[in-house]
C-alpha cells in the first residue's frame, strides 16, 4: 500500500513538471530569515514528542507565532484569521478521521473493508462539495463559503460524537462523518483563495508557506492531542472514542468563529 503511495507521488509529479516549465520568474520578496527553518524543525520535534511530554505543546504554540502572520493564533480578524480557519479545520477533521475506521470496527463490529467505506464516501463528497464551491465563484464570498464549510465540518463532528456516545446504527455514523467532509470541500479550498487575496507579491511566498504549516502543524497536533485524550480516558473507563470526537467538534467550534472574522478589516482592501 505505501509502494503505491510512492507511485502516486511519482505521477503527479509527471503531471506538474510541465506546468511548472511554463512559470515565469517570481517577484522577489523579502528574504526570509533562517531562524524560520529553525522554528519549523523545533515545532515539528515538539509536535512528535507531544505524546510523552504534553507540555510540549507550548513549545508548538511558540513556533507557530514565529511561523504565522502576526495575530493568527488570536484570531485577529482578516489573513490572520484565514490561516487560523486553515489549522483548525484540519485539526478538527484529520483528529476525527484517525479513528472513524477503528471506531467502526470497535463498536460496530464491521469489517475492515466495510469500514473504509466511510473513507471512500468522505473523499467522494469532499471532492464534490469542492467542486460546488469553485462553479460558485465570486457569487458567494469567500467568508461565507469559509463559515458553511466550518459549520458543517461542525455540524458532522458533532453527530458522529453523538452516534458514538448512544450507538446509533453504523450507517448513521459514516453520514455524519460524510457531513464533515462535505464541509471539508467548501471550506478548505476558499482558505488558499482568501490568502492569496489578501496577499502581495512580496508577502505571497511566507503567506502560502503560513497557510501550508497551519494546515500540517494544525492536524499533527490534534492527532497528537488527540492520542493522549484517548489513552487518558480510556485508563479512566471514560468511552474514549466519544472523547475523541468531542475534542474534534470543541476544535470546529473555534474554526466557525474564527471563519466568521476572515472578512477584511473596515476600511482595507487587497493589495493583490
């Protein structure tokens, strides 16, 4: 399965390396300080050393201000708060579908192909629903998709927590996970849109890297908060599946109100 992984890689690549002959030059910026490189490497170690040492997780906070534009761990309205809208979605549904298929398993006893159905029909509607957010175009803002996607992805996690809690029947659960997928595809595009609308030609490159490491440090994270929540609880006799997905939707609740204050500040424009 990963050997295929790597030969996916190697096509796509194939695919990209025309493409990108055809690129012209980019504009120079301003030169990055390699101190970045440094908080990248220290934010990356401390992420993988979470699971033995929680308190790590003030050493990824520290990273990520140096790494992000200045008020995105605050929400501070604008860019700020697109890239923060970035971390948390991918925190809050890579958390939840690190489990999906063991939960399935676990509590409803299926088997394992029958499980990964829910990943099959979570990609499908992903691809969808992103799909219906780029026919949508500039008829609908870039905020609005951004806030229908996090309420979803919200409105998904919560279900799934509630269909594990009570043990609905398993198809329940696949479509609530299918819900936040749906999200997923509205949202997550317009994120890379909004950042690149709010970005110049000299910020373009630390602002795309910023989206970039919101994305992965956000869902590294909360798969490692995540492992230490489901290993705590379960010790206690606490359902620690349920534990999970209430983790995932308390972090889609911070993504719908950091979405809502992705629209500009009153009185700037884009500079794009």
């Amino acid at each position: 399965m990963f050997l295929g992984a790597v030969a996916l890689a190697a096509c796509a690549a194939a695919l990209v390396a025309p493409a990108l002959r055809s690129v012209g030059t980019p504009p120079a910026g301003e030169p990055a300080p390699r101190s970045r490189l440094a908080w990248a490497l220290v934010g990356a170690v401390a992420v993988l050393t979470l699971g033995v040492f929680p308190p790590a997780a003030v050493v990824v906070l520290l990273a990520l201000r140096k790494l992000l534009p200045a008020g995105s761990l605050l929400a501070r309205r604008g860019l700020p708060s697109v890239i923060g809208t970035r971390g948390l979605m991918s925190a809050s549904f890579f958390a939840a579908e690190a489990y999906i298929v063991f939960v399935l398993q676990e509590q409803w006893g299926l088997t394992p192909g029958i499980a990964g159905l829910a990943l099959t029909a979570v990609g499908l509607t992903w691809a969808a629903a992103s799909q219906v957010q780029s026919r949508l175009g500039s008829r609908v803002s870039d905020v609005a998709v951004m806030r229908w996607g996090c309420a979803l992805l919200l409105v998904g996690t919560v279900a799934l927590a509630l269909a594990v809690r009570i043990h609905v029947p398993w198809a329940l659960a696949m479509a609530a996970y299918v819900v936040a997928g749906a999200g997923m595809g509205l949202g997550y595009p317009r994120t890379g849109v909004a950042m690149l609308a709010a970005s110049s030609d000299s910020d373009r490159g630390f602002n795309s890297s910023a989206l970039s490491i919101a994305d992965s440090l956000g869902g590294a994270l909360a798969l490692s908060v995540s492992g230490v929540v489901f290993a705590t609880t379960k010790a206690a006799g606490i359902d620690p599946f349920a534990s999970v997905y209430v983790l995932a939707a308390a972090v889609a609740v911070l993504a719908v109100v950091t979405a809502a204050r992705t629209g500009q500040p009153s009185g700037r424009r884009s500079t794009s």
